[in-house]
C-alpha cells in the first residue's frame, strides 16, 4: 500500500513514526555530555534512531527517565529500518548501594548497642 502513496506523504508517516516511539519511551542512552533516545530495547541490545545515532562503542549509560538502570558496554551491530541497533557485551545493573564481599545472614544485628555504666 506504501507503494501507491507520495514520497512526501511516506515520508511524512515515517517522521510521525518516529516522533511517537520517541515520546512513548523515557529510555535514553548517556555517552559522556550527549543524549539518545531509545527507541527499544531487548534482552541484549537496544535501537536508537539512524539521525541521531552516531556508531557508538564503549561504555555508555542506560536511564529511564532520571533513574540510572544499567551501565553497559556496546557495539554498532547493524542498521535497520530506520534505526541504529547495537548489541551489548557487557550490561551491569546500577545498585545504591556497595557490593558486599561477604554473606549477610537474615537475622544479623545491625548495629552494636554499648552499655552505659
């Protein structure tokens, strides 16, 4: 059916495409002061808009919205339709707090409590 249309008018349906997967995700990718919008995202990758989407490699941040979610390394893996995909080789999820380098038991006591003569 895209075939009978206009260029002007696929082209405009493919702008307005974009623009709604653009306001529908809060995703958006942090390499170093540069941000990108997700389009989507999988288990092991993610897709940003061709326009916007430098080939981006390293280590880069994944937000949805202000809350940090993952730190990942990337790769350019191919274009399709439109869209830059890139695939991660390392995805680390964000914690607030530090990693323990040993077992907490349920039931351990979380603070000392001192007697006072």
């Amino acid at each position: 059916m895209s075939e009978y249309l206009p260029k002007e008018v696929r082209e405009g349906l493919e702008l307005a495409r974009k623009r709604a997967l653009r306001k529908k995700s809060r995703l958006r990718i942090h390499v170093g002061q540069d941000i990108f919008a997700v389009l989507k995202l999988w288990d092991d990758g993610f897709s940003l808009d061709i326009e916007d989407a430098p080939h981006l490699r390293g280590l880069v941040d994944l937000y949805d919205g202000s809350r940090h979610l993952y730190q990942c390394l990337i790769v350019a893996c191919e274009e399709e339709n439109g869209q830059m995909r890139y695939e991660f080789k390392r995805s680390t999820e964000v914690k607030n707090t530090a990693p323990l380098d040993f077992v907490r038991e349920e039931n351990a006591p979380i603070a000392l409590l001192e007697q006072s003569a």
